[in-house]
C-alpha cells in the first residue's frame, strides 16, 4: 500500500511531512493528520450481507458545505492521503467537487471507495477532471458470489464495466480491486486477484471483519472464524499465493500477522506495544472526528460543528483520547487493513520492526 501511495506523488511534499510529523511527534507529543478522510454518507444502493451502515437509522449525509471546510483545514495541516467512502459515495452528487478540492488544496493523495454500480462515463470523466489518485471498486469473488454478497444480480459485470470506464475515460487516476478475504472461502479473494491481473490493476485484500453494530436490531451476522484443519490449509496456502502477487498491494507482514491474528494471537506484531495510530490518523463519520474508528467503536467522536478540526486536535480532550487509545486492543478484535497496515508501515520504527522484527 506504502508503494501504491509514494508512486502516486512526487517525493518532495511527502518527505517534509513525514519528516514534519516525526518531529512535532517526538519533541511535543502533537497529534498531526497525515491519513484519513470522510464517511460522506451511510446512504447505499446495494444492502451487502456482511454490512452494517446501510442499516443506520437515522441515514446520514454530510453537507458540501461543512465537508469542504473540513478538507479545506485537512489541507493547512499538511494532509498527505485524503479518503472518501461511505456507504456508497457516488450517491452524493459532489463527491468529485470534493475530491478536486482537496487535490487543488495540496493533499498530494486523494481516494475514493465505491462499489461501482454508478460508475459511468460521466463519473469517470469527473474522476479524471479531479485528479483523482485512485479509485478502489469492490469485487468479492466469482460472478454468483459477487452478486449474493452484494445483493444485487449482474453487480459483478457492472464492477467490470467500471474498471473499463475508469480506463477510458480516467486514465491517470490509479485502479484498485477491493477484495473480501473470507476464511473459510480464500478461492473467492484468489479468483478476484486474477481477475484483477488479467485487468492490468491492482487488488487489496480486506480479511472478513464484524461490522460494528449501531444498536441495530438485525445487524449483518458475524463473522466465523472457526475453520476445519483442511480450511486452515486453504487459507494459509491462499494466503501465501497472494503475498507472493506482485499486483496485490498489501505487504507480505500484512498478511503474515493475519494468520497470526487467526491462529496465534501471541505472535501478532505489536501486542502490548503503544499503538500511535491516532497522532497520524482522523476520519469523520456522522460529522464527529475520531483519532480511530475502530478503536472508539464508532461512538464518542468529536462534534465538528462546535469548533474547527485545529481547534479540537489541540485541544487537552482531544490529547487525552487520542493518549488513551495508545492502549487500545481494537486490532485484536478486528483486523482492518485500513488501520492495521498503517501500523506496519508507519512510523520509520515500526516500518523497521514489521520487516525486520522476529514476531513478524
């Protein structure tokens, strides 16, 4: 993932950040944005099996009005890797507005998560006239898996004629598959890889995780995690074939400590090790802040409309949680590669340890 960021941006802005982030973090402990972005809706045109936020009640939608104030602030603090996801973002009709902002704004990496039913030509030549860096696409297996998990006949072709657009139409902004790893079925996340190298694009692997509620009364069911020996000999083999894809963008110590994660939590990388995630990392979900989501379990986030983003990053409540949740154990309840591949690979130390480390 590290490789898929730095070859799309030039070297110059993102080695002063990073070297501005060690600094400020080192000498004064001050959390400093360098990753996230926004969840700019819980709307979704598909109802996916394993999914939760399509269930929240009330719905939500940020403004274009207070997203582009948040990105506008993300921007004066040196942001380097902006994010839009949701639900399903394309359902907002500014979307690309926003992602054009933040790229004319100075965030050198911009990204947008989508399942692809709306990706049309129009999409792809907004997503061009943004700039946008990369655009991940879900594909979760064969056409009949694809189309069950996303509840949706013929979502697999429409994920095919995506790509195609994005090719078209788009042709400089960067083109990932999103895969779901699901233990007990690896053969899905292999066929999507294939599929994935026989489009010329990258793929990124997301293990099967429990969404998080929401006080929902029917959420998606949780995931199950016991496997027979000969599905543990499958997955650990899939595994192995994945890390070895030169087209798939986790890093190999991400899906080692996977198998950790499953199998011998005691070898996992980082356990009883400060996570300082939070002093790099900011998402805003149903307009709160969060240092980390999965950490805060989606609640108790920061309520933006009561200050600015610097404002509240400095501010002494802020500090104290994002200084709590250096003791957080979210990453051994799910195994997110959005928050557990930045810890493999940032900051230089833990970049070192998960290469060299003996528990990696």
């Amino acid at each position: 993932m590290v490789r898929s960021i730095l070859s799309g941006m030039s070297l110059a802005p993102f080695a002063y950040r990073m070297v501005r982030w060690h600094w400020r973090y080192l000498w004064r402990r001050e959390p400093t944005p360098l990753s996230g972005g926004i969840h700019i809706t819980s709307c979704c045109n598909l109802r996916c099996s394993f999914c939760n936020l399509h269930r929240i009640r009330p719905s939500f939608t940020v403004s274009e009005r207070d997203a582009r104030e948040w990105i506008r602030q993300l921007a004066d603090a040196k942001h380097v890797y902006f994010g839009i996801g949701g639900g399903e973002p394309l359902l907002v009709p500014y979307v690309f507005d926003l992602l054009g902002l933040a790229k004319g704004s100075g965030i050198p990496y911009t990204h947008l998560v989508t399942n692809g039913i709306l990706l049309d030509e129009a999409c792809a030549r907004a997503a061009a006239e943004a700039k946008v860096s990369e655009i991940s696409i879900s594909l979760d297996g064969p056409p009949e898996v694809h189309d069950a998990l996303r509840g949706l006949e013929g979502a697999y072709v429409r994920v095919l004629g995506a790509v195609e657009m994005l090719h078209t139409y788009a042709p400089r902004t960067r083109i990932v598959l999103n895969a779901i790893l699901e233990p007990a079925h690896p053969e899905w996340a292999l066929h999507a890889a294939q599929v994935a190298r026989g489009l010329g694009v990258l793929i990124k692997i997301q293990p099967r995780n429990d969404h998080p509620v929401f006080d929902l009364a029917e959420p998606a069911a949780p995931r199950v995690t016991e496997l027979t020996p000969e599905e543990q000999r499958n997955l650990r083999s899939a595994i192995d074939s994945l890390s070895r894809m030169r087209h798939v963008s986790n890093s190999r110590p991400f899906f080692r400590n996977y198998l950790h994660f499953l199998f011998s939590r005691d070898r996992l990388a980082f356990v009883g090790k400060d996570c300082i995630l939070p002093y790099h990392h900011i998402e805003i979900f149903n307009n709160q802040a969060f240092p980390c989501l999965e950490g805060m379990n989606y609640s108790g986030g920061f309520r933006l409309e009561e200050r600015g983003l610097h404002t509240m990053m400095t501010s002494s409540s802020y500090r104290d949680v994002v200084n709590s949740l250096r003791k957080c154990e979210g990453c051994l309840r799910n195994y997110y590669v959005c928050y557990y591949e930045p810890r493999l690979s940032f900051p230089l130390w833990n970049l070192l340890y998960s290469r060299c480390g003996r528990r990696v």
